[in-house]
C-alpha cells in the first residue's frame, strides 16, 4: 500500500473535494455513513446545478456532470441548462463518468461503486461496489503464483485489509474502449476489468506494475495504447486492455493527475504544482512551462486541435502548438475556485466542473479576449 495518506495527497482535487469543499473542519464521511449512502439512491435537489461537481463528458450531444452525493447532471443544449438525472442508486460522490457513445456510459466513485447507464444518463445501476471490489482483490491476491512468496504475501496482506476496511476505497477513473471492455482504476493501486459491459468484473491490480499500491489518477485510452497515470510519478502503459501494463520512465517523480492523446505516439501528461510534460517521438519527454503552479486538474483535446488545461487554482490554459507551449487565458467569469474536469460541447464551448458547480465558456470569447 502506499505510504502517502490518500485523503491528504490531493486537496481540492477529484477524491477529496467532496469533504474539502463542505468545510475544512470537517472529516470524510465514516465508514458507516459511506455504506448508508451506498444503498440510498442519489436525491432530487433544486441546486444540483452549484453542487461541488468532479467530472464531465459528453454522451453523443448531450453532457453529462457527476459529483457530490451521486448527483448526475444532464444537458442536451450544451451546457446553457442542466437536469438531474431520473435515478442514481447511490449517494457516495462520483468522481469520473465515461461514455462510449451516445447510450452507453459508466461512472465510478466512492465506497468503490461502479455505475452503468444505457440510455445516456437519464437512469443507473450498480455493478460493483468496495466491499465486493475487495473480495476481487482478495481473490486475486490468493491467486499469485508462488515464484516471490514475499510480494504474493505483501499482496494478500493488503487485500486482507482491504477486505477489513471494507466499501471505503474511492475508483478514480474509467475508461472503455468499445461497450464490452473496460477499466476502472482508484486508490491503493486498485484496478477493474471488464469484458462483458460490467457484468462481471475482475481485479487486475497485480497485472499492473505498480508493487506499492499508488493511487492510479486517471486513464488515456485509444486503439493504439493504454496508460494509467498516478501518485509518485507512476506512469503505466500496455497495448490494450487485457494485456500486460509496464512501468514507463517517469520524467517527474511528483503525482500526475490527467493525460491527453495529442497525436499517435505523442502523449501531455500533467499533475502537481503545474509539472506537465509531452512524449516526443514515442520516447522522449519534454518539459512544458504552463505558467501555472497550482496541480493542473484535467485537460481536453478541442475540435480545432488545440489542448486546453485546467487547474487547481481555477485557471485555464491554452496550446496551439500540439501542448509545446501554452498561454495563461485570461477569461471573464472565472472566480479563482478550484477546477475538476473540462470537456467541450457540441457546440464547441467549454464546459467545466468545480466546488461550485458547472459553468460554460464560449470559445469564441475566449479567443477574442486572449488575442495578442
């Protein structure tokens, strides 16, 4: 397991913005409230809208927001108004929701829960949750063959805790690759696979090149690789999903919280105090200069083949030239609050998710306000 408190490694970011926004005081919810949330469908509130929200995507045209106590927010005109989902099944904080298409999706959260949509985010299910996640993890664990009997033991140990804690270890990231296949990644180095839409789901945390249990941030994914980025540097990378991930070189020793697919063979991958570098070639990482120093949150590949990047510090960011340089944005609207997740309408504005709500940005004003 890792070393690193997981509640204290990221303030303000996708884990622990849900308890850090309701007040510094107060501590993450107990185990026990996390079970009573788990089985308590997400509940109707007017102000959905300016929840703390940690995560957005589109789903076809529409958009869909997750967050705090299993809000899921739907747009179908682009983000100008927004409608909370029919029925969410849990109310633990959401941290990440994916999309294969305009039917298909999946989010993940606290208590280890995994949730599925098929109709584009209007009603969810539960496929998994912590307390059964962790007897994957344990099943797995008592599966490791016996060739280092001192990393199978490490290993078992840990899922035996895991078991113990019980529904109380947060999924961070999923990613499909088509509705059948699909990972789901989060603290202490957990890590879910599926190949049959989520029916079933099997730990594939020992697969993965990570012995001290890192927490796994975020997942890049397309038909030509597969990296899982994380805490202290961890950058894991594999061909496709089912097959064997290996450590990458990490050109930072510091935690990465997003990547962006620039281009085949060239990776952004960005995370604390505004690091960010790009892979050159396939094989060469780059320093970026961002102009940030607060932990760069999310970032986004736009229609116009631009990258845009968020932070920490509620900033915005702007490459032009493929993620080898990027300008600070100076954008009428923005507060300074802390910002989770960006993705783009179909429209082409920007959307982005924050302790605040959602808010929408035009890009033609960006452009008009940032013009040199």
């Amino acid at each position: 397991m890792s070393s690193m408190n997981f509640h204290g490694a990221r303030p303000l970011l996708r884990a622990v913005l849900f308890c850090a926004a309701l007040a510094a005081a107060i501590p993450c919810l107990a185990q026990s409230a996390s079970l009573d949330l788990l089985d308590t469908p997400a509940a109707q509130d007017q102000r959905a809208e300016h929840a703390v929200l940690l995560a957005v995507t589109r789903a076809g045209d529409r958009l869909v927001a997750v967050g705090e106590r299993g809000i899921v927010l739907l747009s179908d005109n682009n983000g100008v108004s927004w409608r909370q989902a029919r029925a969410v099944p849990s109310s633990v904080a959401l941290t990440a929701v994916s999309f294969v298409n305009g039917g298909e999706g999946w989010a993940v959260g606290h208590a280890g829960v995994i949730l599925h949509s098929a109709d584009g985010g209007e009603t969810w299910s539960k496929q998994l949750d912590g307390s059964l996640a962790a007897q994957l993890e344990l099943k797995s664990a008592q599966a490791l063959p016996g060739s280092d009997p001192q990393a199978a033991q490490r290993r078992l140990s840990a899922a035996q805790r895991l078991v113990a804690d019980g529904a109380d270890k947060p999924f961070l990231s999923v990613y499909f690759a088509d509705p059948q296949h699909g990972l789901v990644v989060g603290a202490y180095g957990l890590a879910m696979l599926t190949d049959d839409a989520g029916a079933h789901w099997r730990s594939v945390g020992n697969e993965l090149d990570n012995p001290g249990g890192m927490h796994l941030y975020a997942i890049l994914g397309d038909p030509q690789s597969v990296m899982i980025v994380g805490e202290q540097g961890v950058l894991l990378r594999g061909p496709e999903l089912g097959k064997a991930f290996s450590r990458v070189q990490s050109p930072y020793h510091g935690t990465w919280f997003g990547a962006v697919r620039v281009a085949p063979g060239q990776d952004l991958i960005f995370g604390l105090k505004g690091n960010a570098y790009r892979l050159e070639d396939g094989s060469q990482w780059q320093s970026v200069e961002t102009e940030e120093r607060s932990s760069l949150t999310s970032g986004k590949k736009l229609a116009d083949n631009s990258l845009v990047l968020v932070s920490e510090g509620g900033r915005l960011m702007q490459s032009i030239d493929q993620g080898r340089h990027f300008q600070m944005l100076s954008v009428a609207g923005l507060d300074g609050s802390s910002i989770t997740d960006v993705t783009q309408a179909a429209d082409g504005a920007l959307v982005l998710t924050g302790p605040r709500g959602i808010k929408r940005l035009n890009t033609m004003t960006l452009n008009k306000e940032n013009v040199q």
